[in-house]
C-alpha cells in the first residue's frame, strides 16, 4: 500500500510511527473533545489493539514528516467488517487532501480483503470529516450504542466485490 499524491506519500505503519499515530489523534481530539478510555486503548497499543487483531493503520508522509493516520479496525470475521478509525491530520498539513487519502487506501484494503462493510463514528461538530466520509461513500445510519460519549453520528460504508 503505497500511494503518492504530490509530495504527500501513503505508507503502511511502521512501529516508529507510533508516537506520530499519538499525537495526531491526540492532538484532534483534544481540540474538539475529551479523550476517553477508547481512545487511549488504541492510541497506547495499536499493535495489540488494531494490528494484532487483523487491523491495519496508514501513515501520511509530507517531505518524511507523519502528518497524517488512519486506521482500519476489525470488528468481526463472519462477515469480515470493520470500523475506519482514528483518522488524523496535523493542522499543518491540512488542505492537502490527506483525510481522503487516508481514508481511501484504508477503504481499498478492505476491499481486497473482501470485507463486506466499513462503519464509523464521529461528531456532527466536525462537518469537513463528514463531508469526507460521504464523498469516499459513507451513509449515515440511526446512531446506536458507541463506546464514545462524543459520538452522536454513526455513518456505514457497503462493499460490493
């Protein structure tokens, strides 16, 4: 999984982009909310928690800075679904297009793992990512139960193989 869009470079995480895969989320996070034990869970062991368990993280480079993250984690095997999370891009680097090709290349890996769906949670607050999800597919869904006080839009993305 390697794509290039200009300068910005879509890579697969690697162990020393753990502090980065961190900090950005931190960073959003703490912006607009609180971080919850959710967060931290995943933010503090993403090789346990989304590697280890079938998952798959993406790091955004600009000029071999992380600047963005994303990441795909398995929630069940029959069918094969999971929830596109802790998708993150350093202010820095905003308006380059990384939130969309993040999101992307985790979409097209779930593809090639024939997943059958893709959901995710978020805010109504944060209209851009929203508008992101749309454009890569994303549906909006009645919100039920979410590990995430903050959550108050749930939003499902249907693959067709």
């Amino acid at each position: 999984m390697n794509s290039m869009n200009n300068e910005v470079q879509i890579i697969s995480y690697q162990l020393k982009y753990k502090e980065a895969f961190k900090a950005l989320n931190e960073e959003w996070i703490k912006t607009f909310f609180t971080m919850e034990a959710g967060d931290y869970k995943l933010l503090d062991n993403p090789e346990e928690h989304i590697i280890g368990k079938g998952g798959y993280i993406v790091v955004a480079l600009l000029d071999g800075e992380a600047v963005g993250t994303c990441a795909l984690v398995k929630t069940t095997d029959e069918p094969l679904t999971f929830e596109l999370s802790k998708m993150a891009v350093s202010p820095k680097a905003q308006g380059k297009k990384i939130g969309y090709l993040v999101g992307q290349a985790l979409v097209e890996k779930a593809k090639e793992l024939k997943a059958e769906s893709i959901f995710l949670e978020t805010n109504s607050v944060l209209v851009p990512a929203i508008k992101l999800y749309e454009k890569l597919g994303f549906k909006h869904l009645p919100v039920s139960d979410s590990v995430y006080d903050r959550c108050d839009t749930q939003m499902l993305l249907e693959i067709r193989c």
